[in-house]
C-alpha cells in the first residue's frame, strides 16, 4: 500500500506469485502423519485458499481485464458476506457512513478518496486485458460512480474544505478514466470468459467441488426441466 494506494503493478503481482510458490512448496513438504482430522482438514482447507490466490493472479486478473474492478465506491451493503466479484482493496463503503458525518467520519472518508487520482493512474497502466463485454461493462460501473460522487458532493455541502477537494479530486479522476476506458474499448475484442479447463481448475481446486463445468450445466437443465414439468401439471 505504497502511500495508502493498493498496488497491483505487475511486478508487484510477480512477487506474489513467487512469494506464494514458496509457502505452497512449505507446504507440501508438511508430513501431516498423526495429525487430527481437524488439523488435516486446516491443511486442506490453507491449501485451498492459496490455489484461489494462485488462480486470482493467473486467470482471473481482475486488475488486468476488468475496469469494474477500479469502481471502489459502494452505496449500498452487499447481500453476500462479501463483495460478489473481485473488489479492490481499497473499497470504500458508504453505506456505512452516517450523515452528517462525524469529524473522524470526515478525515476516514477524506483519506480513502484522497487515493482515487493515484489509483486510477495506475489503472491505465495495469488495464492491459483484452475482454471486450467486461470492458465495455466497466465503464458503466465508473459512470455510476461519478453519479455516487455527485450525491455524496450534494451530502458534505457543509463539510470542510479538504473533503469536498477529495470528492471533487476523485470525480474528476473517473471522468479522465472514464474518457480512456471509452477510446481503448474499440480495440478491445477478446471474450470476457476464462474458458471450461480454467472453470473446472478453479471448481476442483478452489471450491474443493467434484464436479465440472459440464456436470454444472446438467443440473441445471434438470432443474429447468423440473421447473417446466411444474408449471404443466399446474
């Protein structure tokens, strides 16, 4: 977090990834003979979450193929735990906050938009993917920040002096993101899915899942098959 901004540079993504070589070397070489089955079941489970490390920085690379992924600003609490997709470290949840904002309201929300300009900076460099729909879909995410900017600009009218220069800093930093976004996205002409071997990859490895993609789709037409089957005898 050089400066408070997360930093997802490719060099920075390397060092990860080496980093993460390491740990997931460590820990094969663990002779787990005499451990209980929650130990074996805690060594499973670490291994799991270093694969979906693994996959983020390999396949998934949000950072690389997904503008959305740099629309930081959320208005309203997720109905999931967490975030459904890949979300920036420097997420700022707005629905948490409460107006008029207190004086360690301010400062906190100041500081996080504060990191907006920089962030974006750094997007067009690391914004090297080719997935033509997720790009496309990105600009509308930005677009509905800067709309989120606004409301929060009309919402702080009476804050200080260093708020409202964040919130005019970070509108204006999308828009300039959002206007390089729109000239890359002619050029853009991949496909936004990440393939059946990698899906499959991330089901037997990550989710710990036994099945595939194929098997996936089955069930689901069994149960569309069902779905119509219920509506007939309705």
């Amino acid at each position: 977090l050089p400066n408070g901004v997360p930093d997802y540079r490719r060099q920075t993504i390397l060092k990860i990834q080496q980093t993460l070589l390491q740990y997931k070397t460590r820990h094969a070489k663990m002779d787990t003979t005499g451990w209980s089955t929650e130990q074996r079941i805690d060594y499973v489970l670490l291994l799991a979450e270093m694969n979906a490390l693994d996959y983020n920085c390999r396949i998934l690379q949000p950072w690389v193929r997904d503008p959305a992924f740099y629309a930081i600003i959320w208005n309203e609490q997720s109905d999931t735990p967490d975030h459904e997709g890949p979300t920036s470290f420097a997420a700022i949840e707005l629905w948490k906050y409460h107006f008029p904002l207190s004086t360690d309201e301010e400062k906190k929300l100041t500081a996080q938009l504060a990191i907006i300009p920089a962030l974006y900076e750094q997007a067009k460099i690391n914004l090297t993917g080719n997935a033509k729909d997720l790009w496309s879909a990105g600009i509308g995410n930005i677009k509905d920040q800067v709309a989120m900017l606004d409301e929060l600009a009309n919402k702080t009218m009476n804050n200080s002096a260093e708020l409202k220069d964040a919130i005019a800093a970070a509108k204006n930093a999308s828009q300039q993101l959002i206007t390089w976004l729109q000239k890359q996205l002619p050029f853009k002409n991949g496909a936004s899915g990440i393939g059946k071997e990698n899906y499959n990859w991330h089901l037997k490895h990550v989710l710990l899942v036994p099945l595939t993609w194929d098997d996936e789709v089955m069930l689901l037409k069994r149960e569309l098959t069902r779905a119509y089957a219920s509506l007939q005898l309705e």
